[in-house]
C-alpha cells in the first residue's frame, strides 16, 4: 500500500498537540469555546422554532439540528482550509489552529477537574458541597440523594464521557478530521441542549436525540469492549464486567450509554442507579471516593487504547487510501 505520510503525519501530530494541550490548560476560556457558541446557538433557534403544531415542530427540529452541525463542521472546514492553502500561514501555524479546534470538540482533564473534588466532598462529610458539584455535571436532582447516589451518578458521568466526551470526536476526526469532529460536537451539544423527552423538547429535539444515537451507536461499543481490556490490564474485575456488559446493556433508555455504564459496573461490582429509570450491575461493593480514581484510570487507559487500537489504523488506511487516488 502507498501511503500518504504527510496526511497520516499531519493528522497524527494534531491529535497529539490536541491531546497536550487539553491535559495541560483543559477547556478554554467560554469565551472562545466553540461548545458554548454551539449551545447558545441551538437555544436561540429552539426559542425561534418552537409551534404549536407539532409536526411543524418536528420538522423544525430537523431544520435546527442540521442548520448547527452544518453552520459549525461547515465553517471549521472553510476556515482550515483557507489558513492551509490560500492565507499563506505558516504550517506550525495552522497545525497549532487545527489542533486547538480539535481540542475543544473533546475533553479528558475537566472531567477529572469536576469529578474528585465529589468524592472529596463525601469523605469529608460534607455532602451538600457534593450536591452542588454534582449538579455541575449531571441534570438530576441530587437533593434527596444519600452518598451512594452521588457518586453513582458521578462515575457514571465519568464512564458515559468517555464515550461522547472523547472517544466519539476522536473517532470522528480519524475519519475526516476536524470538521468531522466538530460536526460530532454539535451533535452531542444539541442532544444535551435540547434531546429530552419533556413536553418542551420532545418534538424540537427528537431529531437531535436521535442524530446523538446513531453517532454514538459504534464508538459506545467499541469503548465498552475496549474498557474490558483495560479493566484486564489494570487487575480490575474484567470478568465481571463482560458479564454486566452482556445483561444490563439494554436497561437504560439510550441505545448506547447503558454499554459503557454496565461494564464499569461489573468492572467494579457495584450498582449504578439513576432513580425512577434504570439498575445496573450488583451491590457487591460499596461505591467510595476511590471508585471515582479507578473510573478515571479506566477513561484514560481506554481512552489510550482507542488511539492505538482504532484511530490510528483508520488514519493510516485513508492514509493509504489516499496514496492510491493521488498517484
């Protein structure tokens, strides 16, 4: 196979620079961070979209969620491609632009940032500081919630973004790069801003929700499998976890999170509980501030293994791919 080795060089030096700068300065300023356009975006158009008629409503849905993945995938392709081939930049340049756009489509150190300090909190005793950091990262009502709810619901954050937090955007970029990623962005950003299935979003956001389901529907799977492994070399229970994995799978109402939440079940023998929707996994164990550690252990050795095991050879096969087609 020829291969294309500026292509695969390029793409592989900007997924690294992406992943230095996320683990050294974690999320820019709001400012400057693309999510956070995209989500002011989606709730200015949901307020403009909104009908009475509800299948006018749903088809508006359809017109907001691809008027924001296209506006941001659309304008991140232009502006990459106008700095690399017509602003004569500098390539160090425009490698630095790339890798900073990729970055802010995922996130690794934030998840860390927000989730220790929660399990700080209980060991501490103090349970509604825990409260108040948890809402920061989950929509549930932690009010009535004891410990083990808290941090149920905390390393299940931390599982569930290993998935549309990292994995997902850096498949998506191993395939068409950043647009590609950014379009994976705005995707997950419109399903959480408007995918629920409350009265007021049920029919503005069903088709973001769904766009959210089948973009996530492969790299779910693949993390999940590759999270046994992880639990494998880390001396955790990867037993247990296939055997979670394959009976709980199906309990949550998303096609895809209940995959990754099982596994870290089963990899930790504990039960994850959302009330009033799903179980998942067995009370072996007690859950404790330590699971939140080993969550994040597995989210980066997972995370690793994605990288070495999934995108770099999808990135070299297009890299030889495009051998073929430049001869």
């Amino acid at each position: 196979m020829l291969l294309n080795l500026d292509f695969i060089t390029e793409s592989v030096i900007i997924l690294i620079l992406a992943l230095i700068i996320d683990l050294m300065f974690g999320e820019p300023p709001e400012k400057i961070h693309p999510t956070v356009w995209m989500g002011k975006t989606a709730e200015f158009f949901k307020s403009k979209l909104k009908s009475d008629n509800l299948k006018i409503e749903k088809v508006n849905g359809i017109v907001l969620g691809l008027t924001i993945v296209l506006t941001f995938a659309l304008s991140a392709y232009l502006i990459l491609n106008f700095m690399k081939y017509y602003a004569n930049l500098n390539i160090i340049l425009y490698i630095l632009l790339a890798s900073f756009l990729l970055k802010t489509a995922f996130s690794m150190k934030c998840m860390g940032q927000l989730s220790i300090p929660i399990g700080e909190s209980i060991e501490e005793g103090k349970m509604e500081e825990a409260k108040n950091r948890l809402r920061r990262i989950v929509r549930r009502d932690p009010t009535n919630f004891d410990d083990q709810k808290i941090l149920s619901a905390t390393v299940e954050c931390v599982i569930e973004s290993t998935v549309d937090g990292i994995t997902s955007p850096l498949f998506y970029y191993s395939i068409f790069g950043v647009p590609l990623a950014i379009a994976y962005r705005a995707i997950n950003t419109l399903d959480s801003t408007v995918g629920y299935k409350d009265s007021e979003h049920v029919n503005i956001g069903w088709f973001s929700a769904k766009m959210d389901d089948i973009a996530n529907y492969l790299p779910a799977r693949i993390t999940s499998i590759l999270m046994i492994l992880s639990a494998w070399l880390l001396n955790e229970d990867w037993r247990g976890a296939w055997k979670i994995l394959k009976r709980d799978r199906g309990k949550t109402e998303s096609p895809n999170a209940g995959w990754t939440m099982s596994t870290a079940a089963g990899i930790f023998n504990v039960q994850f509980e959302k009330p009033g929707y799903y179980i998942l996994g067995d009370r072996v164990n007690l859950l404790n501030s330590q699971h939140v550690l080993r969550a994040l252990r597995i989210m980066k050795l997972t995370t690793l293994l994605f990288m070495m095991i999934v995108i770099l050879p999808i990135i070299i096969l297009i890299g030889g791919f495009l051998g073929l087609i430049l001869l």
